[in-house]
C-alpha cells in the first residue's frame, strides 16, 4: 500500500487491541468470578499478578529464545498461543485452569510486544517508524476505553467466560490478518541475548529507572486491581454501572497518555514524572475517602485515570535517554526491560493488595497504593539529582526538545 496505514500494520494493532483487552478486562470480572468460582477477591486478584509475571518473564526470556525464528513464524504462533489461551480459559472448569489460562496468554504478551515494534517498522518507510509504533500502541489505549468496558459487559450479562471467548475470536481476527498481510521476508535484527540483557540489568542507574516504573505501577494496580469490587461493594454500583464507569476510565486514561507525552517532551522526562506521581498519589489517596459517594468517586475515577498511565511516555523517554548514557549497544534490550519492570510492579502490587484485601480490608489498598507510588516520586526525585551531578540538565533538555 503506497498510501494510508498497511494492512500489516493493522493487524499488528488488532493483536495489540486483543491482548490489550485480556490483560485489563480482569479487573472488571474479578467481582464476577470470585463469585461463580467461589473463592476469595484476593485469589481472583492473583490472576492479573500471574498474568503480568508471564509478561515479565516472557518478554526477555522468550524473546532472546526465539531470536532465531522467523518474524512472522513467531508472531503467527504468538497470536495462537494467545488464542488458545484464552479459549482454555472459556472452557475453564475451575481456578487452576484458569490460571493456566493466564500464565499462556501473559507469555504471549511479552513477545508480542518486542517482535510487533520491530515488524511496525519494518512495514513503513524509514521516516515514519516512530508513527507506526505509535500506532500498534493505539491497540492498547483502545482496548482500554472500548475492550474493557465491553468485556465487562460481556462478562456481567453471559458469565465472565464469554469474554474470553470474545477476545479468543479477536485473536483468531489477528491471526488470519497476520497470515494474509504480513510479509514473509522480513528483516532480521540480531537476537537481544542474555548478555546483553545481564549488561543493562548490571547497570545501576537503570535498575533505579526500573524501581521507579515497578513502584509507580505498583501502587496504581495495588487499589486499581480491586476497583470494580470498591465500586460495587463500597460505593453500592449496580454491575452495569461498573462497566459505564470502566469506560469513562478508559477515555480518561487515553486523555492522560496524551498529556503525559506532551508534559514529558516540554519539561523533560523528570520533570513530568514527579508531577504525574505527585498526583496520582493524591487521587489514590483521596479515592479511600470518595469511595462512599457516587458523584464524587466518579470524579475521582476520572482523575485516576487521567494520571494512572499518564508516565509511561515520560518512563520509556528516560529509560531509553539513560541506556544510551550507560550501554549504548543495548538501548532496544533497556526498553524492553522497562516493559517487564512495568509488570513486575502489576505482579507485585496485585499480589499486595490481596494482601491487604485479605487481613486489613478493601479500603485501605487506595491509601497504601499512594504510599508506594509516593515511593517511585522519591527515587524519581533521586534520579533528577544523581543527572544533575553528572552533569544533565533534563528540565533544560525538555524544553529544547519543546522549541523544534
């Protein structure tokens, strides 16, 4: 196609839309299937921990794995074992299948995403890569505001295994996209390998950026992963109304990945990271006492959302900026790591907050989710003063890249 967005390109960002979808739409039917499964809250919150440990653990491990493979072999079998994933868990007879369901369907995800960058770009002219990328990413955001709340939806009015039936026919949707559109010969970049991947992680001043992008998504998904269960238990949402409020979510949520990038590119990346964590450590923390008033949790929810994933620009802006400083041959390897420290933090903070679901109670995950987040401020603040004393001014930087 000599004009307008490739087919190939398109297919890439359904897939992005369909793994989008499975791995948010959890939150919404956690109420939903710790109640047809009858176990606890904290037991069905575990299945976005294990679904993001699958992320963490596939998209390094597997990606230098599968280094060899041709792209679009692997992305083929990615969108298959992404289909069949979520078919195990439609036909799921219980929690451990369930889980199981998860964890294949997580692995998919972290390949997904590494492989997809790189065939993006490999489908467009050399001056328009970034926009591609930019574009398969649109999947996510989307997935957020329509996926979710439609999955929700879905799940409250069928049984939460519709839904994955649903974004099981997504995938196969990719799949066959996949197959018709993507070229066959593409270029091959060589392997990240496991080296290069112990270079970066030796690396201390990126491990800091990867503590602040664990603790800021830990803290958000510590309360965000019990959203649905506040909203219905505490707040008195009819399920219906959940999915309504998971959509303006979802339209905040794009509205602040705009934001984001925009404060990131005036300001520099530090800059903006701590005014994004400040806030949303005060949303969170407002939300324990707004949760028992519709009007003013809506509110609330709409703030959440606005700042929730408004650092990811500014995050994978600094991380790669850092890498460059540090291990320059491995700057692509960095990013991805950043991707894997993003759900390491959901991992963790789900996990947590079933914790604190389990011996404390549901309240107290939005206050104790701003106190982590206030931890990704701190090293945050850490890391603007460790680039000052070498010698970087990242607010001076921010704005120059503003006046181009």
């Amino acid at each position: 196609m000599s004009r307008g967005i490739p087919l190939a390109l398109l297919a890439l960002t359904l897939g992005a839309f369909a793994i989008g979808t499975t791995e948010f739409v959890i939150v919404g039917l956690i109420p939903t299937i710790a109640a047809d499964l009858h176990v606890s809250l904290p037991s069905a919150g575990l299945l976005v921990s294990l679904y993001a440990l699958g992320v963490a653990v596939g998209a390094p491990v597997l990606t230098a794995l599968t280094g060899r493979v041709p792209r679009k072999a692997l992305l083929v079998a990615l969108m298959v074992l992404f289909t069949v994933g979520n078919l195990i868990a439609w036909m799921s007879p219980g929690y451990g299948s369930l889980i199981v369901a998860r964890v294949l369907t997580g692995l998919a995800h972290g390949v997904f995403f590494s492989i997809g960058s790189i065939i993006a770009t490999s489908v467009v002219p050399k001056e328009k890569a970034a926009s591609a990328i930019a574009i398969m990413f649109t999947g996510l955001t989307v997935a957020l505001v329509t996926g979710v709340p439609l999955g929700t939806f879905i799940g409250q009015h069928l049984g939460w295994r519709a839904t994955f039936l649903a974004v099981a026919a997504l995938g196969v949707i990719a799949l066959v996209g996949s197959l018709l559109f993507v070229p066959r010969n593409l270029p091959r970049s060589a392997p990240a390998t496991f080296g290069q991947q112990f270079a970066v992680l030796a690396q201390p001043r990126l491990l800091l950026v990867y503590a602040i992008t664990a603790l800021g998504y830990g803290g958000t998904f510590l309360s965000f992963t019990y959203l649905a269960s506040i909203l219905q238990d505490v707040t008195g949402f009819s399920a219906n109304a959940v999915s309504l409020v998971l959509l303006v979510y979802g339209v905040s949520v794009a509205i602040g990945n705009l934001w984001g990038g925009r404060l990131a590119d005036r300001m520099g990346p530090i800059p903006a990271l701590k005014r994004i964590f400040a806030l949303l450590a005060l949303v969170l923390f407002v939300l324990t006492f707004t949760a028992y008033n519709t009007w003013l949790v809506l509110l609330t929810v709409l703030a959440l959302g606005a700042v929730a994933f408004g650092n990811v620009p500014g995050l994978q802006v600094y991380v790669v900026k850092q890498a460059q400083r540090f291990v320059p041959q491995a700057a692509d390897v960095a990013s991805g790591l950043n991707i894997a420290a993003f759900n390491v933090g959901i991992a963790l903070g789900a996990s947590l907050g079933g914790l604190v679901v389990d011996h404390v109670g549901l309240m107290h995950t939005p206050w104790l989710g701003a106190l982590v987040v206030v931890g990704a401020y701190g090293l945050t603040v850490l890391s603007g003063r460790l680039d000052r004393r070498d010698g970087i001014d990242d607010r001076a930087e921010g704005i120059a890249v503003a006046a181009h």
